[in-house]
C-alpha cells in the first residue's frame, strides 16, 4: 500500500481494520457467564513463541516464566535431563537428536551442546544465575515485611502511558458506563453513547476541573467518532498496519473495558441488566483525541519497546577468554581461534529470553514425555476384550472433565463391574434451560454450539406469601441498606442479623449447611418441579422441545461410543457436574465447560427423560441401540469441590430401579467421593500425613462452604492431556487428575462421523481450558487476574483489583499457582490418515496443531506405538515391542477384520 | 500507689492482655523466628477470645450504670506536662469492646482461611493486634493523652493494610493519601490533649468530667472534633475512604465497615462533657454530619464498585451519627452505632459474592432511572462534587511542592555525605562495566 493513502481509500480500508482490531481484543465474557478461551486467540494463526512474543508486548507480560521457575523445577527432578538436553540442542543446532551426554548437570548438558570439555565447569556455573540464591528468591510479595523495600522489577503490568489522573478517569468513566446494575443510579447516558457522557461531564465542569477536561469537551467529535477517526488516521499519516497498530496500543491501555465494551457491542445477550449503546468506533476516538490533548505524539507510541532482551553473559572479550582458558583447562586460547569463536556464538545466542524458552520447552516435554511412558507402558488394552464379556452393574457416563479423571478412577476401583464412559458434559442436547428460579434462560451446550431450543422448567405451584416477602425484602436491602434513611434503619433492625449469619458460616460453614438443609426442610420443600420435552413453537419463546425423533438422535450419539459392549447394566447413570463455591467471583469458571459454565443438571434430567421415554427406546432401536426395559437412566450431579452426589431423579423413576442395583450404585459413589476427596486432599492439605477418609471429606465440605475460602478447588489446575479412546487405555492408571478423558471406540465408527463430532466439539474446548491456564500462570499479572485477595466486583461485569482501575481479564493467582504451564497433548485412539485429515479439515484446529499451539498424536492399534504429530509428518515417540499376542488380544483383533 | 490488686481491675486486664498480645507478636515477628502462621492465628485467637470474655464480663458487672476507674500512676512526664496511666470504663465502652472484640474473631477467623497460604498472614495479624490495642485503648483511656496512642495505633495499621500489597503501585499512593489525610486531623487531637493537660488533675477523669468550665473550652472542644474527621471520612476528609480498598477484603471489612471508623463517634460520646455544652459546636457537628451523609450518600449512588461505594454508604451513615449527636440522641447513637458495624462487616465480607446474587435472581438490579431534573445532579455527584479535584489544584500542588523541596534538601545532604565518603577504589568508571 503506497503511504500517503486517499481519504478515501481511509475510509474504504477502515471497516476491515476495524474488525481485525476487534479480533484482537480480550474476548473475555463478564464473569457472570464466565468461559474459558484461549487469550491469545487472535495470535493463534501465528506460529506459537512468535505469536506469544507479540502478544506479550501488547498485553506488557513476562513471557516465559523467569528463570527460577524452571529451576525449581529442575530441583524436584520433574524436568528431565534428557528433555533439556534435546531443547538447548535444537535451539542451538536445528533439528536432529541430540547426543547422549552421561551427565545430569546443567553445566555438563550445555557443555556437551556447545561441544565445550565438560570438564571444571565451576566458572560456567557462577556466570549461570545462581541456583540456590534463585530457589531461595522465589518468596511471595505479600510475604515482604513492611520495613524492607518493595520488591524489584516491574510490579504491575499496566504502566499506562496516560497520567495516572487520566488512565484513572477513563476507567471509571468506562466503568459507570457499562455498568449492569451495582450502582444505584443508572448511569442516564448509558443509552447515548460513551462521547455523549463524556461531553455532557465535560460541561459540567465547575470551577475546579482538570485543566484538560474543558479543552477536551471542546474538540470531541460531532459528526460521528469514524470521521474523527479518520481524520486522526490522515492527520497521524501512518499507513494501515501501522494504525492498527497505533489503536491497538491505545485501545491495551484499558485493555479489559476495551473488551468489555467490545463484547456488549456485538453481543446483547452481555447487557443483560441495563442496555448500554456500547460502540467501539466512540473509545478509540476519545483515545486518539486524549493522547492529542496531552501532546503525545502517535509516532512516540509507534516505537518498538527497547527489547527485554538482556544478555545473560555480559563479558569483555579478555574475561572470555579466560573462561575458555579455565574450560580447556590451561592457557587461554588465542584472539581468532575457532573454540573461542564458537562459544562466543553460542553465549550470544542464549539471551536470556532464549535461555527462558530453552528451558520452557523441556519443561513441556519433560511433561509429555512422562504422560507418553505412562500411557504406553499400561498397555491396558491388552484386556479390553476380557472386558468386554463382563456383565457390567453400573454405567456411567460422566463428563469428559479433567476432574471427572480421579472420580471414575475410584468408581472403577471400589466397584470392579461399574463401566464408566466419558461424554461431552452437555449429553448431546444443545438447549438453553430456564430454571423456576433463574429470571433468565442459561445456555447449557458449548459456548461454539447454537442452541436450538428452550426448555423451561414450572414451578408446581406458588411459594408461600412469608416465603415471597422474604425474597422481596431480600431483594430490597441491597439498595436500601446503601441509601441515606435505608442505611439507618437497616443497621438498627437487619445488620445484627446479616452479622450473625456470616458469624456462623465463617465459624462453622459445616453446621451452617445442617442448619441450612434444617431451614429448607422445614420450609416445605415444593414438590418436584417438572418441565415439558415436547415440540412446539412459542410465539415469544422461540422453539421449544425436541420430537421424538431428535430426542433419540440426541442419545444415540451419546450411547454410540457404549455400543461395542455386551450388555447393559440395569443402571445407567448420566452423571453431569457443577462446582459449588461462596463468595467466589470466578464461580462459573470451575462448572461444566460443556454447559458454557453452568451446572449440568438440567442436562442431565433432560437426558435421562428422553432416554427413559418409551417411544424413544423404540426409536433407539432402528439406530441400533437396544436399552432394555429393566435398563433405567438415572440422572446425577457429581459437586466436584463438595464430592458429593445429588440424585436428580423424580421418585417414581428411582422406584422403577431394582432396589439392590440402587444400593450399589449409593455404596458405591459413597466410596468413590470419598476416596476422591483424599486424593484432592493432597493438593490442599499439610502433606506430611495422608488425612483419613472422612477427615478430607470434611474438609473439602468446609472448604467449598466456607465464604472466606479463595480456593474452593483447584478447577482444571494441571491438566495437559487429552485421550480419545476407549476406557481401557486409561482403566486404572492415574492420571492424576490431568486428563480429558473421551470415550471413543473406532470399531463403530466405520466411517469416522463420531469421531468427527467428538474432535470438532471437544478438542476446541481442551484447547481453550488449557491455554487460558497456561497464559495465566505464566505470568499471572500480564495476561491473568493477579491475587484474588484485593479484588473488587465492579459493575456486575468483572472484578478489578483495589479500589479503581481496569477490569481483570483471565484467572486469579489463586486458581492456577498449582498449574504447570504445558500446552495440551491430544491422543486419539484411531488411524493416523484419519485423526489428520480430520483435525485439518477443522480451520481452528489445523492452526493450533501446525503453529504449535497444542500437540496431537495417535495410539496405535491396542496401544502398541504412540505416535506424534510433526509438521514433516508422524513420529513415532514410543513402542512395545511385540510381544506373543494375548488372548484377548488376537480375538480383539480377529474381531476387527470381521467387523 | 499501685497495689498488686491493680492488676485485677477489668479496664487494665482488658488493656494488659492487648498490649501483651501486640508486644509478644511484634517482638517474635522482629526476631524472625519462625513459627507457623497457623499457631500465630490461633495465638491471636486465643487472646481475643479471653479479651471478648472479659469485656463481656465487665459489661455484666457494669449494668448498675456505674463505671470502673483505676490510676496506675504516672506514665509520662514532659516538662509541666503530667500524664497518668488511668482508665475508665462506663456500661457504653464495654458494650463496644464486645461487639469490637466479636467482630475482631470473626474477622480473624475469615482471614485465616483467606489469607491461609499467601504470604503476610503473620503481619496481618499483628496489625490487627494493633487495631484490638487501639480499640481497647480508646474505649478504655481517661484521658486524651492515652486516647491518642490508640488513635495512631490504630491509624498506622490501617495505613499498612491500604499497602498490603506493597508491590502494587495504586496501594502505595493510596496508603499515602490516607496517612496524610490522619496527620492532618489527628493534629486537633494533639492540640487538644496539650490545652486540656494543665486542667487535668491526679484522680480525675476529665475526659469524662472536666473541672469546672475551662479556658479555652470552646477551642478544645473543636479540635477534638477536628481531630475525629479523618478516621470517619467526613467533610472534608471524604475522599481517601473510598480509595483506601486496595488491601485484602477482611482488612477492608473491619476497619472501614467497622472497627476504625467508629472510633470517631465512640471517642465523641465519650468525652460529650467537652464539646456538647457549646452550642456553637453542635451546630459545626450537625453541620459537618448531615453535609456529609448527604454528599457521600449522593456521590455512592453513582459509584458502579462493590467495595468503594460500601465506603460512601460507611460515611454517610456516620454523618447520620454526627448528625443525632449534635441533636442529643446519644442512645440513637449508640444502638445505630453497633448495628451499622454489624451490618457494614457483613456487607464487606460477602463483597466477592454481588455478582452471584444479582445472576441467581436473589438480589434485582436497580433500574432507578435518572430524570431530567436530576441528570446535572448525578454528574455533579459522578464528579464526587470537585471535592478531589480542589484537594488536587490546592493542597496536594502545595504538599507536593514541600514535599519535593524536603527531597531536594535530604538529596542535597546526601550526596554532600557521599562525597566526602566516597572511598577512591569504589569509584567504577564506564569503562570498567
């Protein structure tokens, strides 16, 4: 594009660049919907370290993790050797494997790298950040005394370059204008546009204002914030990239009310509470307008950031030299020689941001190289078919969730003949749900899915009048306890009573439940509620219901990947999860992914009436899947910080149950949680004792009752992997809470549509949970939300942290200080021609596999070889050798030519 | 003379297990010794509960409307200036020191959770411990001279907690601005302490009962009131309040929902006997009072932030108080008082949750609209009433200005001494790096 661009060329060019500056802000939810994404999406056609660099220099983060992280690492031994070795290798060589050095130091690794005599390394060793002084400086920030100086470096990620007074300004001003009902005045612009609420206070002005409030009102733009825009963009005379570039920066300055604004822009479901005329186009023009008023020139903010780039050895030629001299153990080699030369590139190429990557990248594969061995030495599949000829008690499809990984672990643990199945969290249904109590309907499928329909759920009959004035008082003393005379009376009548409550729920949250559960007893529980599956069309509602024929699409294609097994239990549990928490912002982040968030029961109860429904059975039958009558769907809801289980069934569905599968499956989940509840009690507890069963049982009850607790639960902390297969690869292998687990069996899927479905639905979402864990913990204070301790709920919307400022994208320090930032590793038990062809076909997927967003590999035929995507095609990183065939193992095989 | 039965009277138990509690917990923290943050918190548990007991005990034994007196002696002895160690406790003062000392364990208890695996819990307790000792100090005190340690007690952990979050930029200048903002008004309780001092005899209590009418009654009668406002955020200290949530939740909650802003109108009941005969000051107070509960209650309306506009709703309740004080409802006060720190406490704590409330439908947005009428209004009141912009174009260019010149001035002398120590090998030359 030539330089000096036509007005209107400018104004043909804006929309474009428009869109690709909207793509390239946070595209964070308000917390209320809450979804995990990948933060960087928007990048992710970019190839990974590249599109993480830029990136990070727009959102100011650290990127990797400094030094002494990996360090740590390497102190605990989770970072291998080997893994380093290969990393450093490829950084320095390119490609090919690296030679075995016998060596497990640091010093000696790089050595044997660099070819340098791994000889008397102790002065290579100094000039390295000192280890010990590295694990030792790794102290939290709050834990500094108050008498000793702040810590160093740059504390915060946003260094505005706007004046503190301004940037503090802007936020607020943003803040009051898209607010969704905290304050008690609505703001009475929010319909006008940002510009008019800016020109409407700029004429309020009084006696004592900004001096740059006047002169700011007097040049905002009057005939719409484009031809301002544009004129800005001819005035500045920078070309399209270098524009967009310019907004972007601006735009970073407020970077999560800039998406915030964004999202309630093209997004109306967003501003649920009050409508906000939200344009974009209006807070860049006031942008460029501030940056004018304060005399920054645009070029000035054009600049590249000096790089961070230090070098890690900073050293004068003779002090080489006489390093090398040490190294080669004698007299210190001449000006020119070739070893001289060669070290000294290799010292300039490990800057330290290098150094970091380095580092980074064998701390992943030290990571995914563990998960492979596991994988491939369990050889579960060995006794698949064995298995299969068992007559299963219980059948559970549970959500494919991470977290759902130990809960089937110790179902199947403490009941030999239960079966468990990973299913997408949502059942196949893609409804929106509307509670008796919710004022708004939820969307309970992936956020990715359109909803078809509306399912609403009837309260039975009214709540009593004591019960509806309570919920009215209730309603009221939010505002009133905030207002003048409200304040008074709510203090002298209310206020001891608020305090009691939270006195005996910070005290006590356990006995606070009893007496919570006490209450609600005595209150007359209504009568299960119902709600109506039937097709219709309701002139307001929209569509409504699924016909019979949808209703047994929908479970076929979650029974589908059951389908290879014999027989049914008389018991088919469709377990959905949520997460509950008090007094948590971030609560949807920790429910069901696949329910966008929210809880998956109401999945749960549809599923089990549609595949409960006789006719449905009958239609079941034509696709092939024969569920018999003594066979009953009982829905469930596993609470995966309380471990409980909550029974979703009406009574006379459970009473169609045989009395003694009832009593199995009860004993049986009994054990499982709590066995579950031990196992997470590790991440949580002191754990210098294994705490006994009803000890953490107890205990992740309080924690997830208790409203002062920051972490309810860990959420997805730690998950890197993803396996599509059957359940046997990974039956009774600990996979330690890290792994998304589908079920998938490629003998009944002739012509891959299921696996299809399951790695377009699934494998967009295991990208986004892991890489909104992955950016946050790498640097939690650029891309995350920072401590969760200081944070402050502003407008409905979000949180910021401290008083005033910009709101928080990405999740809490709290949430992920436990996860190891490694980017996902997806199995699929199935052809490699196949899993390739189909990932590739998929536009998102073929760019996160290719730029090295996540990794992809396969497992072979009964897990005999695993095998890695590379861009120059499939390697295989780990093989059994064959072995004299099992029994099960050849009828599995011979079973498969017949099929 | 101090008898050995001394040591039994409540007022002093109650200040003895503070001021031990403080002592031990700043003395093992300074030595560095390590001990587990959990046995700190169930140290600082323990002692709050005795001190809830004690205090409970007293408000029992004191319903008779009496008080409990007791003079240890002399504690501080400047020139003519004589102070004695001696405390008083009326009904009203131990009816504070429960709710104070409720409100301190369930706060304690939060934050053990919160606060359980983040750095600082340790110092977190020993501001808090600080603020119990200024609590039970001020309640306690006979005379001003005592009232004030408690007051900058109280004051510098309310500072250290804004800065919790040492490392984070806002918190720092925020902590700042609330200093100030206590030097400037705990000035009039100095004053005040110092012209009340030559009316003070040995055996009385004149911050209960003065002898006789006083000098310069009138003029102590106002600073003290001076010298209340910046602890409860009124005129004109209303804008460093809202500013001052950057430290964790239950620090928030227990200092601005409770503990620390009703010391203000607690310390004014208290010594009522020394501005309430001066109708001159009642009408400053009610003036002060009601502007104040009127502007933050306006200002907080527009405030779209759970913990900032908690704060406005804190300062125009405490306007209320100043109001009914200065019109003589002194039981209103006192029951208003109580409530207000219950709810408030409770309010803060449950901060984190309003979004959760509002989407389960519990609580239902405010849809009140603006008017016309009322649109000025509302950008007035978004404006916060050019109160801070004032403060920015007057008193913060003059501050800044000393400030600057103070720097300039230590920077002078330090480089001066630098200089002259400055050893010749430790001079680096650019080329050496």
């Amino acid at each position: 594009m030539s330089p000096n661009l036509t007005p209107l060329q400018r104004e043909a060019a804006w929309p474009q660049l428009l869109s690709e500056i909207r793509g390239f802000l946070p595209q964070q939810n308000p917390l209320a919907s809450f979804l995990h994404n990948n933060m960087l999406m928007a990048w992710e056609k970019d190839e990974f370290w590249a599109g993480v660099k830029d990136a990070a220099a727009l959102h100011g983060a650290e990127v990797p993790r400094p030094i002494r992280f990996y360090f740590k690492a390497w102190e605990k031994g989770t970072l291998s050797p080997a893994a380093l070795r290969q990393s450093l290798w490829d950084e320095l060589e390119g490609r090919g494997p690296c030679p075995s050095v016998g060596t497990r130091s640091f010093e000696g690794i790089y050595a044997a790298v660099t070819r340098a005599p791994a000889a008397p390394l102790s002065t290579l060793g100094q000039m390295l950040p000192h280890r010990a002084a590295a694990v030792g400086a790794e102290r939290s920030e709050t834990e500094t005394w108050v008498f000793s100086r702040p810590p160093e470096g740059p504390p915060e990620a946003a260094a505005p370059f706007f004046p503190p007074e301004v940037w503090h300004w802007l936020c607020r001003l943003l803040e009051s204008f898209l607010d969704q009902g905290l304050s008690l005045w609505a703001n009475p612009y929010q319909g006008e546009g940002l510009l008019a609420f800016v020109r409407a206070w700029g004429r309020s002005a009084w006696v004592f204002d900004a001096p740059w409030q006047r002169e700011l009102v007097e040049s905002l733009p009057r005939d719409g914030a484009r031809a301002f825009i544009l004129e800005k963009w001819e005035a500045s005379g920078l070309k399209a990239e270098a524009f967009k570039k310019l907004c972007l920066r601006l735009l970073y300055q407020v970077k999560g009310w800039a998406g915030m604004l964004q999202k309630c822009e093209s997004e109306p479901g967003v501003r649920v509470f009050r409508p906000v005329k939200a344009e974009l186009e209006e807070l860049l023009a006031l942008l460029l307008l501030l940056i004018d008023k304060l005399g920054i020139a645009p070029q000035s903010l054009m600049k590249e950031e000096a790089p961070r780039r230090k070098q890690l050895f900073q050293l004068r030629p003779d002090a080489l030299r006489s390093v090398l001299g040490q190294l080669l153990r004698g007299s210190a080699p001449k000006e020119g020689s070739q070893d001289l030369e060669r070290f000294a590139a290799a010292l300039k190429v490990l800057d330290e941001a290098t150094m970091q990557k380095v580092w980074h990248v064998a701390y992943e594969a030290s990571f995914h190289r563990a998960s492979l061995l596991r994988l491939g030495q369990h050889q579960g599949a060995r006794f698949a078919a064995q298995r299969e000829e068992l007559a299963p008690s219980l059948q559970m499809l549970c959500c494919m969730d991470d977290r759902e990984e130990s809960f089937r672990r110790h179902i199947e643990e403490v009941e030999p003949t239960a079966f468990t199945y990973g299913v997408l969290g949502n059942f196949g249904i893609d409804m929106r749900f509307q509670g008796p109590r919710h004022p708004r309907p939820r969307q309970q499928c992936p956020p990715v899915v359109q909803p078809r329909r509306l399912i609403r759920e009837l309260a039975p009959g009214s709540a009593s009048r004591a019960g509806l004035l309570m919920q009215r008082l209730r309603s009221a003393s939010f505002a009133s306890s905030r207002s003048l005379v409200g304040g008074l009376l709510a203090s002298v009548s209310w206020g001891p009573l608020a305090f009691g409550a939270i006195f005996l729920e910070v005290l006590h949250p356990r006995l606070n439940e009893r007496l919570r559960r006490v209450r609600a007893a005595a209150d007359k529980a209504p009568a299960a509620t119902s709600f109506s599956l039937s097709r219709e069309d309701h002139p307001n509602l929209g569509p409504l219901g699924y016909s019979l024929e949808e209703q047994a699409a929908i479970v076929a294609s979650v029974l589908a990947p059951l389908l290879p097994c014999r027989s049914w239990a008389p018991v088919l549990v469709a377990m959905a999860h949520e997460s509950s928490s008090r007094n948590n912002p971030f609560r949807q982040a920790y429910g069901c992914g696949a329910c966008s968030g929210n809880s998956g029961a109401p999945n749960a109860r549809v599923f089990a009436a549609m595949a409960n429904h006789p006719e449905v059975r009958e239609l079941l039958r034509r696709h092939g899947i024969d569920l018999p009558d003594s066979t009953r769907v009982i829905p469930a809801v596993h609470d995966t910080s309380r471990d409980l289980v909550r029974y979703l069934g009406t009574d006379e569905a459970q009473g169609a149950v045989a009395p003694a599968s009832l009593a199995l499956l009860e004993s049986t989940l009994d054990r499982a949680l709590r066995r579950n509840a031990q196992e997470r009690c590790r991440r949580f507890l002191d754990q210098s004792r294994m705490p006994s069963l009803s000890e953490s049982w107890k205990h992740v009850q309080t924690r997830a009752l208790s409203p002062a607790e920051v972490r309810p639960e860990y959420g997805h902390a730690g998950t890197y992997l993803a396996v599509f297969g059957r359940r046997e690869l990974t039956r009774g292998l600990s996979l330690d809470r890290r792994a998304f687990l589908v079920s998938y069996d490629q003998r009944s899927d002739g012509d891959g549509k299921v696996l299809e479905g399951l790695l377009h639905g699934a494998m967009p979402v295991v990208a986004n949970i892991t890489l909104d864990y992955f950016f946050s913990a790498l640097d939690h204070k650029g891309f995350g939300a920072a401590s969760k301790l200081p944070l402050n709920v502003s407008g409905l919307l979000g949180v910021l942290t401290g008083a005033q400022g910009d709101l928080r994208i990405g999740l809490t320090q709290q949430m992920v200080e436990v996860h190891e930032p490694v980017r996902a590793l997806v199995l699929v038990e199935a052809e490699p021609e196949r899993v390739e062809s189909l990932v590739m076909r998929h536009p998102r997927l073929e760019r996160l596999v290719t730029r090295g967003w996540m990794r992809l590999g396969v497992i072979e035929e009964n897990g005999s070889a695993i095998r890695l995507w590379t861009a120059a095609g499939w390697k295989t990183e780990f093989s059994i050798p064959k072995r004299p065939a099992a029994r099960g193992e050849k009828k599995t095989k011979t079973e498969a030519e017949a099929s | 003379m101090m008898h050995l039965t001394a040591f039994f009277h409540p007022a002093v138990l109650l200040a003895g297990v503070s001021l031990f509690t403080s002592l031990f917990l700043g003395l093992w923290l300074l030595s560095g010794r390590p001990w587990k943050e959990r046995t700190l918190g169930l140290f600082f548990e323990g002692a709050l509960l005795l001190e809830l007991g004690l205090s409970l005990m007293t408000l029992i034994a004191l319903q008779g409307g009496q008080r409990f007196q007791i003079n240890l002696g002399p504690w501080l002895s400047v020139g003519h200036f004589h102070f004695d160690l001696a405390l008083s406790l009326s009904w009203m003062d131990a009816s504070y020191l429960v709710l104070a000392h409720l409100v301190l364990w369930t706060v304690q208890r939060f934050s053990s959770r919160y606060l359980a695996q983040e750095g600082g819990y340790a110092r977190f307790i020993l501001l808090l411990s600080f603020l119990e000792l200024g609590n039970v100090l001020i309640a306690s005190a006979a005379h001003l001279g005592l009232v004030i340690v408690g007051w900058e007690l109280v004051g510098l952990a309310s500072c250290l907690l804004i800065a919790f979050f040492v490392a984070h930029q806002a918190a720092r200048s925020q902590s700042l601005l609330a200093f100030c903002s206590y030097r400037l008004a705990d000035l009039g309780l100095l004053l005040a302490a110092v012209l009340l001092q030559p009316h003070m005899q040995t055996e009385e209590f004149v911050l209960i009962r003065p002898m006789g009418p006083l000098a310069s009654g009138e003029l102590i009668g106002l600073l003290i009131i001076v010298g209340t406002l910046a602890k409860a955020g009124q005129f004109p200290f209303i804008s460093w309040m809202p500013r001052a949530m950057e430290g964790p939740t239950p620090s928030s909650a227990v200092f601005y929902g409770a503990l620390s802003v009703h010391l203000a109108p607690l310390l004014l009941l208290r010594c009522e006997a020394l501005w309430a005969p001066y109708p001159r000051l009642c009408w400053l107070l009610a003036l002060i009072g009601g502007g104040t509960a009127l502007l933050s209650t306006l200002i907080g309306a527009t405030r779209s932030s759970s913990k900032p506009q908690l704060a406005y709703a804190v300062m125009s309740q405490i306007g209320l108080m100043y109001l009914s004080l200065a019109l003589g409802g002194r039981t209103l006060v006192l029951i208003h008082m109580l409530g207000h720190a219950l709810l408030r406490s409770a309010q803060f704590l449950n901060a984190a949750s309003l979004i959760e409330e509002f989407h389960e439908g519990r609580y239902l947005p405010t849809a009140a609209k603006v008017g016309l009428v009322w649109r000025r209004l509302y950008l007035h009141a978004w404006n916060g009433f050019y109160w801070e912009a004032l403060l920015q174009r007057s008193l913060f260019k003059l501050l800044g200005g000393s400030s600057r010149l103070a720097y300039g001035l230590v920077q002078t002398l330090r480089s001066r001494r630098k200089f002259a120590w400055k050893e010749p090998h430790l001079i680096l030359k650019e080329e050496d790096l």
